[in-house]
C-alpha cells in the first residue's frame, strides 16, 4: 500500500512528502478572497485483491505516518458521553456527546497537530509554523513541545489570553498579528516559504484534514450514528469527518453515510450562506459524483466563487471566527456530496447552550463547540426521535473564560 495525495478540485495525484501542499495546477487560479484552491486530501493505493472488509478499526486502517514516527502523546480515544438528562429534556434516547475537550491540551486540534508532528519526525523537520485562532496554536505548541519541535505561530492579538498564555506555556515563539485569523494565515505562508519550515496551517496542509477524520473512527467503533453536529469555521473538521465516514463506508464497516451539520455562528457563516446559495441556484455546475471532479476541471475561474462573499467576521466564538473559509470549495463539495446540512445560531444562542451543555452533562465548552447543542436545538424537530444523534464537543471552555462570563451575566 502506497500512501499519496489526491486533489479534490481536479484529481491530479502527488507524491506525500515535505513541500507539497496544494495543488499546483488549481493554486496557481487562487484569489485573494476565495477559499483555498486545489486542496489535497491524503489516499492510499490498495490493490483489489488486498482490499477487504474492515472488521477491527485499530488494527485494519492504515496510518500514513509510520507508527514509528509518532509522538508519544496520547492523542485521541476520547469518552463518549451518554448524557441522559440532555436526553430526558429533548426526548432523544440516543443522544451522545463526543469530548474532545479530553485532548492533551483540551482541543480536537490536537488530531491534527499529532499527525503534522509525526510527518515532521519522519522527515527530519524541525520546525513548524502555523496560523490560528487559538486552539491549533495551543495544539500545535503542546504536541510540538513533546515532540521536540520548534513551533512557531500567528495569533491575532485579540484571541483569548487563556490560548496565548497555552502557546507561551509550552515554548513556543508567539507573533501576534494586528488582524483577522485571515490575514495571520497569510502571514504564516510568506514565513513558511521565507524560512522554509513545515506550514501546519489548516486545510493548506492536507494532514491537517486526515487527522481529523479519527474521531469518525472512534464514533463507529462504538455507535452508527445518523446525525452529527459538527462545529465548522474553514470546515476543515467537517472534511475529515466526512473523510473518515466515507472510509468506513466504501470499507462497508458502515452501511451509510450519517447526516453532517454544519454549526455556525451567525456572525461568521461564510460556509452556509454559501451552501444556500449552492442548493437554491438550479443552474448551479456541480462535481460528478461518479469521479468527485467537475467536468473540464481545473477552471480559471471557480465554478463556486459566486457562492462565497467576504464579509467580516462578529461572533464570540473564535474558534470558528473566519471571513474567508479557507477549506470552503472542498467543504461544499462534501456537503453537496452527501446532502448535509447546515444551521447557524446567535451568540445568544450559543451561550445559553454553553451553560445549558455544563450544567445538564457536566461537559464545559468554549463557545465554538457549543455551537453543536444549540445547532441541535434549532433542528431537533426535522429529526427522529428513534436517530442516533452525536454532539461533538471540540474544545474546553477554560480557554474563554471572558465568554462563558459574559454568559454568566458576570
């Protein structure tokens, strides 16, 4: 079995090592104010006749870094909750909550950041360089710390002091940018090709979205689910979520594809307005779901870019705080895909879930991740009662604790 990556715009295959990032032949179209073009996702070559149906998850998916090279940190195999007077309240039996606020820094970034710190082993990389809101610097900091690497981030300077105070925490070197997490990103990418260190920036870095498909992994390894709420910024936990799904189906350990929701804030709901737009535009040219690519591709032009506008970001949920989706042509193209939704809430909304998930479950979650309850409660009546139905909880919310004061009247 050969590891490799793949591009999700236009299919053209490249070999999975340090410099390649996106697409060359889709990047070279990008615009400022669009989402990434050409993004990649990591596949494997299987032959035929080795192909076979997964029976053990942790024994039978394979790993595209070596175990060898992975940091030793546990990362993953967080508790799912069966939180029953959650279940009582709004009359779903099968009710769950993935925590991830478990985590080793208490993010579900830290999938992502195990799996770029191994990739850097591999290769004898010793630095890692990343833009963030918050979480993936903290993530990055602390995974990068137990692994040895340099780690070097860009924060915008109005994150919460709790995940600067994680970065500096964990050694490492802290920029603060004066700015959007947009233009921190941009900034990232002009040091990453300056110094030439590895780039862990979300969704530019295809591991970052095939870390993230492990909690698919987990989730079916005990329960099939037939919903799940997902909190979504540049969407990239969404992608690998659904990265891992489809896994698990084509490998036919499940026999369908749950239903995704995407969670937004309504003061940074880039990726629905889109999907909207998308889903109402009967003209709209779509990918060929037979061979996941649009017809002609690549195009000079983004089938999609009408669908996306740049509109600035007000929401207390930083963490998925975003103008620009960075992940959001690929995002659509798996909602389009498998017919997910979406759902966007108030930050009103989002604190009275956020004191409603602490005190009902005992789980406390930043604002971000809250975004699944209340998510949940605006859609609750277009589900079965009978669905199994999972929250996933992506971060704590001892990384805000200005928000949940706020929520607190405080």
């Amino acid at each position: 079995m050969k590891w490799k990556y793949r591009c999700s715009e236009c299919g053209k295959e490249f070999p999975l090592e340090p410099g390649v990032y996106v697409c060359d032949e889709c990047s070279a179209y990008q615009k400022h104010d669009e989402p990434l073009r050409g993004i990649l996702e990591c596949t494997i070559e299987v032959n035929p006749k080795e192909r076979k149906r997964i029976l053990q998850l942790e024994e039978d998916l394979p790993d595209p870094v070596p175990y060898d090279f992975q940091p030793n940190v546990q990362v993953g195999y967080t508790p799912m909750h069966s939180p029953f007077r959650l279940q009582k309240k709004y009359g779903f039996d099968r009710l769950y909550i993935k925590d991830d606020t478990c985590e080793p820094t208490a993010s579900y970034k830290d999938r992502a950041s195990y799996l770029v710190a191994g990739f850097a082993i591999q290769h004898g990389i010793k630095e890692i360089a990343l833009a963030s809101t918050g979480n993936a610097a903290s993530s990055m900091a602390g995974i990068g710390a137990g692994a040895g690497l340099n780690v070097t981030v860009f924060l915008p300077k109005t994150a919460p002091i709790a995940k600067r105070i994680q970065v500096l925490q964990y050694g490492a070197k802290l920029i603060e940018v004066d700015g959007t997490y947009d233009k921190a990103f941009d900034e990232c990418l002009a040091y990453c090709k300056e110094h030439n260190v590895l780039c862990r920036n979300t969704a530019y870095n295809p591991l970052t979205i095939e870390g993230k498909k492990t909690a698919a992994i987990e989730i079916c390894s005990l329960i099939h689910p037939d919903h799940v709420f997902v909190p979504a910024g540049d969407g990239v936990i969404l992608s690998g979520l659904y990265k891992g799904f489809e896994e698990l189906y084509d490998f036919e350990f499940i026999r369908k594809m749950p239903t995704l929701w995407a969670c937004q804030a309504e003061g940074s709901s880039a990726l629905a307005r889109a999907y909207s737009r998308l889903t109402s535009d009967k003209k709209a040219i779509l990918y060929d779901k037979s061979n996941n690519k649009f017809a002609g591709a690549p195009h000079e032009e983004h089938p999609w870019r009408k669908y996306f506008d740049v509109v600035p970001s007000t929401t207390l949920a930083d963490s998925i705080s975003v103008d620009i989706p960075r992940n959001g042509y690929h995002a659509l193209k798996q909602l389009n895909k498998y017919n997910g939704k979406t759902v966007t809430v108030s930050d009103s909304e989002i604190l009275e879930a956020q004191k409603e998930l602490a005190s009902l479950t005992g789980v406390f979650a930043e604002p971000s991740s809250a975004t699944v309850l209340a998510g949940f409660k605006k859609a609750s009546a277009e589900i079965p009662r009978s669905a199994v139905v999972v929250l996933l909880v992506t971060g704590s919310g001892l990384k805000d604790i200005a928000s949940a004061a706020k929520g607190l009247g405080l």
